[in-house]
C-alpha cells in the first residue's frame, strides 16, 4: 500500500468516526424512545457476539453455551438493583422472596448490595466460571465438536438449575429491573435508559480495541495457531490448554458484560437467556457477519437483530425460515461471512466478471500459500 | 433388592427412549463424524407422521384396521424421515463433510426451518410434499436399464419428476378434503392416543408397567436388533463400515461412498422417525418436541463412545437408570437412616429438572476421566 492510499484511509477513517460519534451523541433525540431501546440492546449483544468471535473466530472453539456467562452477568445486575430498591419490603429483601417463605436473604447475595462489587462480579464471575468450566474441558484435550456438546449441555445445566431455583432467584420468572431504583431514578425511565445507551455505545468500542489490542500481538498468533494446527502448537512447546482458557474466560467476561447490559436494557432477566437457541443465535451473528473479523461481529449482531425485530413486526412466522435459510447459506456459500467475503478477492472477481472493472492481463501476484503447507 | 429392581425397570424404560433416540443419531455422528442438530426435527416428523397415521386409519375405509396403526406408523415414519434426511444430505450436508462445526450451524438452520414448516404448513400439504418427494426420488430407480443409459434420460425424470409432483397435489388435497384437522395449519400441540391393546397396565415381576413403555422397549430392541443385523450381516453394513474405518481405500477399491453416504444418513434420519413414533406415544406432539431429546442424545453417544453401538446402549441404559435413582430420590429409600445432609442433598436433586442437572454434571465428571466415553476407539494418532 502506498502513502496516497494511507491517506486516504486515514482520512476515511477520521470521517468514520466523526459520523460515528455524532449519530451516537444524537441517536437519543433523533430516534423514538423504543427504537433506542432496541438499538441499545443490540450493541450490548455486539459485545457478547465480539467474545464468540474471540474463541470461535481465532481460536476455533465452537461454544454454543456463552448463555451461561451471559445470564450470570445478568443476575449479578438485577440482584443488585432488586437489593438496592426492596427497602419498603419486609426485612429489607426483595419482594419475591417472601413469596416463598425466604425470612433472610440467602448468604451469597449479601455482597451484591454494594455497587463497587457488582461492577466488578458482573464480568469476573463469568470469568471465572468460564475458566473453570474451560480448563477442565481443555486439560483432557476435548476439543471440536466434543467441546460444543459440551458447552450445549452445560448451558442446560445452568437453565434447569436456574430454572428450578424459586428460593434463590425466583427460578422461571427471573429478575425484574425496570420498576427498580437506580441513583433515585427509576431505571426503566427515559433518561437512565438514555444514559445506559451511550454506557453500551462506550463499552461496545472499548471491547471492539481490546479485542483488537489482543489478537494483534503474540498472543493473538498462537491462539490463530491453535485454530490451524493445535499439535503443532504444543509440540512447539507452548500450553494450548492455557491459552485457549484465558481466551474463554475472556470471552466469558465479554459475554458478563453483554448480558448485564442487556438485562437492565429490556428491564429483565431470567433462565429464557440460558435457552439452546438463544446462545446458537449468538454464533449465527458472528458467522453471518464474518468470523475472524471483529467488525463483522459488531455488525452482525446489530443487523440480523435489528432485521429479526423488523421482520418479526411484519410477518411474524417468516423469521424462522428467514434465520434457517439466512444460516444454510452463509455456511454452504460464505464460510466466511459477509465481511470476510467483502475482504476477499470475490467482490473484485464479481464485477470483473460483469465487466465493472477491467480485468488484469497478468497474475497480480503468485499464489503463496500463507498456511505452508498443502 | 425389590427396590433395586424397581429402578432397573424403570431406568430401561427410560434409557429405551433415549436409546431409540440416540441410535439414529449414534450412526450419523459416529460413523460419519456428522453432528446433526435436525436430528430432532427429524424424530418431530416421526411423530407427526404417527399422528397423521392415526387420523386416516379413522377414516370409515381403513377403521377395521385401527388397532394395528402403530406398527404401519412406524414404517411410515422410518421412511418419512429417512426422506427428508436423504434430501438433507444430497442438498446440504454433502458439501459439507470434513468440517463438522459448519455442519452443525447448518443442519441448526434445517432444524429451524422444519419447526417453522410443521407450524405454518397444513400436515396435508406436508404429507403431499413427503409423498411427491418419495415417488420423485424412487420411481427412477425402477426404469429399464436401457432408458437409464440413453441420453434422454433426464427427460424421463423430468416426467417422473412431474408425475410425483401431480400426486403429490392430488394426495395432500385429497387428505385434507377428507380430513378437515389435517387442512388447516396450527401451532398447537396434538395428542396421539394409543389402540386400546396398547393402554393400560401390565404387571412384570410384581411392577405394574404401563404397556405403552413395553411398547417403547419393544421397538427400541428391534431397532437395535435390525440395525445391529444390517450393520454386521448386510453388503451394504459392511461397506458402511469400511468406509468408516477408511474412506480413501474404500474408494480405491470401487466402493461407491457418496452412495454409502446417502445411505447412512438415510437410515440414521429414518430412526430418528421410529423414535419419533416412541415419543409421540409418551406424551403430545408439538414443534418443539425434538428439542427435548436432542441433547441428550448427544450426550449418550458422547458418554458411550463415538462409533460404536454398545457404548450407545450402555450409555443410555446408564443414563436412564441413573435418572431414575437420582429424580426419585431412591438412595433413601435403599439407605433410610443417612445422616441428615446428605439426605438433604439427595432431597434437592430428587426433581425431573434437578436430576438432570445432576446426570449432566456426571457426564462431564466422567469425561474428565475417560474424555473419549465408555469404549474409545483405539488409536495411534495425535488428532485423537
């Protein structure tokens, strides 16, 4: 690339996100309250999607249960502004409690009453529970499609657990926070959903350059070195085992973030999260987007979410099919997805072949074989 | 003792589910590294299909045979979803091989899209598309020889193609003018009531048994019987496995494994129909029906071993007696003065729900032990 073509980047870039920073700064007043609502809700899914593109784009884990790490976060949120609200109920506890006979409040939420913890358990608990989940999968070399029936069955784990719990956390009706108080504001109002919006627009870029920030490096090398190649990678004397659990923790707190945002966003919370088709869905943004570019993650979840809600107003039992066929294709025809397709020599050949740009006479360049081998 | 025997009844007929479930799905995904999450959409076809059986055999025409319903349901289905799954694995799965996870988000689609079908299509325009399918795709298999190798042959199945077709519109209105149920779409679950030989209770060894769950174990035993026989005995079982021990010599040696592959899929999808007749018999039938089963299908084949059968029924056995014990809280009654937090645990897994919250973590216990299941397959390579 010459300088010319760095200017102009540079410079398209500059516009990019001067364009960005002004429809973020102006989306609250120039789109209807629901409208933001939604919008806000799926850049929150950008960030979980941005954690599935981490593990299953660079690293080739296929985890269908980032649900799990998704609905913790979730809790972790609504258990803190359920706590900080429920102070005209008997014993100072949240209201569902007593309706199943719960005199005190049971003893592992006792931290959640401070906002500085919650901050924090909000994307460590997953974390940490993905670590663990993660190391003890990874040690004994479960890897593929083990380690995606895995994680799926995990996920079912978690939801009937979750399911079955009334006393703990009111089971399958899960935790409300819209009616609850936030700052002495009401957090299903317009101007703490206003708030929220741009806290997500905010985080959703912070997450977008610390994913980039990590694959950029050495790190970022051996984990697309374990999805090429994963015994190469020990035999060269590195631990994948260590990796690929820092990589899925990572992806667990992206994930803790994500749903923690999303809960006080739809002003729920409950095991419907942890459903197999929901987590799918999370891995259908990123493949349709483009795995392997965080971009394509991003917008991906925005825009299949965005169309999901658009035709779902429409025609409600087309979405189905529309999701089903939207899958099959970008599989059977773009592996890669729409942005990785874009980024490829195939646009290019497109138009050649429509005769929009003139076709070169010789070879651009040889064709090296980046991977080295067949 | 009795109380032990309890369980094993009951872990069978629970594990028999499970087992006709997974053993279409041990085939697919065991032999041919397929992971296919429409598995259960197929088994939900098997079970509709039941379901439509039932209500043409109540027409006045086919009434004296009413009671044998079941039997044909079951052959119906078996051919049903091995259909579909054919036309699964010629459109689809087949461009797919050799990377199971793309597999997986595609045959996710499938699934979507079949659930969505069932919900908005009339099961008689549904069944007219089935019937259509299975002409178009038989009747060329029966021309001569001769027209087979002549060059208009596509003319010929063009012509079958349309014949099928004709058929197919003739039988679905034909079904849904006779059967008004059967005409109208609907999302709602439908019930599937069993012959009158096949309600009630039976008494085996002092256990009263319902007789629909000795039906299940029934079927479940010659399915197993069958596909064991067909496997072992049958040219065809014997090039399945060749292939699967060695794909690339297979076909040096003249075996044809895109055909092998047809037929694999073919047969897996078509248990998962005979399943489906199982399921339909326990409880309603609805879109969301294959959901239920599919992940723990999954885990019996993980936990038995991919690629073998005995794992599969060792597993789901396992599984099924293991639920039992754990989702009705035997142990305390096998061990009634434990000490009181022990008791208490056992208390709060002693739920359908909780039970398999605890039989999943098992799975994964037991994995962290022997990561390749019950009876791995046995070998030198790095991969494995």
């Amino acid at each position: 690339m010459n300088t010319k073509n760095i200017k102009i980047n540079g410079r398209l870039k500059f516009i990019f996100w001067v364009l960005l920073i002004a429809f973020v700064v102006a989306a609250p007043s120039l789109l209807p309250v629901f409208r933001l609502n939604l919008l806000g809700r799926y850049l929150s899914l950008a960030i979980v999607a941005l954690g599935v593109d981490l593990i299953w784009g660079f690293t080739g884990l296929l985890s269908l249960g980032q649900g799990i790490f998704f609905t913790l976060g979730g809790y972790c949120v609504a258990m803190y502004l359920q706590l900080n609200s429920s102070s005209e109920f008997p014993n100072n506890i949240p209201e569902f409690f007593a309706l199943y006979g719960v005199k005190d409040l049971p003893f592992f939420w006792a931290p959640f009453k401070s906002l500085f913890f919650t901050l924090f358990a909000a994307w460590l608990i997953p974390a940490l529970v993905a670590a663990i989940l993660g190391f003890l999968v990874f040690r004994n070399r479960i890897k593929g499609v083990y380690f995606s029936i895995l994680t799926q069955a995990s996920l079912l784990v978690f939801f009937n657990f979750f399911n079955g719990q009334q006393k703990l956390i009111n089971g399958t009706n899960g935790l409300k926070t819209d009616v609850t108080q936030l700052f002495g504001q009401m957090v299903g109002s317009e101007l703490i959903q206003r708030y929220f919006f741009w806290i997500t627009v905010f985080l959703v870029i912070t997450a977008w350059f610390f994913s980039k920030w990590l694959i950029k490096g050495r790190f970022g090398n051996i984990l697309i070195g374990i999805r090429d190649d994963e015994p190469r990678v020990r035999f060269t004397g590195y631990n994948p085992v260590l990796f690929k659990t820092i990589i899925f923790s990572i992806a667990g707190a992206l994930a803790g973030i994500s749903g923690a945002l999303y809960t006080v966003q739809s002003g729920i919370v409950s095991p419907q999260f942890m459903t197999v088709p929901f987590s799918i869905e999370m891995v259908i943004w990123v493949a349709v987007g483009g795995r392997g570019t965080l971009l394509g993650a991003i917008l991906g979840a925005v825009f299949i979410n965005y169309a999901k809600s658009l035709v779902s107003e429409a025609l409600p039992a087309s979405w189905m099919f529309i999701q089903g066929g939207l899958f099959i294709l970008v599989v059977t025809t773009l592996p890669q997805g729409i942005l990785g397709w874009l980024y490829s020599e195939s646009p290019r050949n497109l138009l050649q072949r429509f005769g929009f740009i003139r076709k070169i006479k010789t070879y651009p360049s040889l064709e090296i074989n980046k991977n080295g081998e067949s | 003792m009795e109380l032990l025997l309890d369980s094993i009844f009951n872990g069978i007929a629970i594990g028999s589910v499970l087992l006709v479930a997974a053993l279409g799905l041990a085939i697919v995904f065991g032999l041919m590294g397929v992971i296919n999450l429409a598995h259960g959409e197929l088994m939900m076809l098997g079970a509709y299909t039941t379901y439509v059986t039932q209500l043409i055999f109540k027409l006045p025409i086919l009434k004296p045979f009413y009671n044998w319903y079941v039997i044909i349901s079951i052959f119906l289905a078996f051919i049903v979803s091995g259909v579909v799954g054919i036309i699964l694995e010629k459109t689809i799965i087949r461009k797919l091989y050799g990377s199971p996870l793309e597999t997986l988000l595609a045959t996710w689609g499938v699934s979507l899209i079949l659930q969505q079908f069932v919900r908005s299509v009339p099961l008689s325009y549904g069944s007219g598309l089935i019937i259509s399918l299975l002409i178009g795709m038989v009747l060329p298999l029966f021309f001569p020889t001769k027209i087979k190798e002549s060059i208009k042959f596509k003319y010929y199945k063009l012509a079958s193609w349309s014949f099928a077709t004709l058929i197919g519109i003739l039988s679905a209105e034909l079904i849904s003018s006779l059967i008004s149920k059967l005409g109208r779409a609907s999302s709602r679950n439908v019930d599937v009531t069993a012959p009158a030989w096949m309600r009630g209770q039976i008494e085996i060894l002092g256990n009263t048994f319902p007789k629909t769950r000795l039906m299940i174990i029934i079927i479940t035993l010659i399915s197993v019987i069958a596909i064991i026989c067909f496997l072992n005995q049958s040219a065809w079982g014997i090039r399945i496995r060749a292939v699967t021990q060695n794909r690339q010599m297979c076909d040096c040696l003249g075996i044809s494994t895109e055909k092998v592959d047809v037929i694999t899929f073919g047969i897996g999808s078509g248990l998962a129909g005979v399943a489906g007749v199982a399921v339909s018999l326990l409880g309603s039938v609805g879109p969301n029906v294959g959901g239920n089963y599919i992940v723990g299908c999954f885990m019996v084949v993980v936990l038995g071993g991919v690629g073998n059968l005995l794992g599969t029924i060792f597993a789901s056995f396992g599984i099924g007696i293991m639920t039992d014990l754990i989702g009705a809280g035997r142990l305390l009654n096998i061990w009634p003065n434990m000490p009181l937090s022990l008791s208490n645990t056992i208390n709060f897994f002693a739920t359908t729900s909780m039970a398999r919250v605890m039989i999943f973590a098992l799975i994964v216990i037991f994995l962290q032990f022997k990561p390749s299941g019950l009876f791995p397959q046995k070998g030198r390579m790095v991969e494995s």
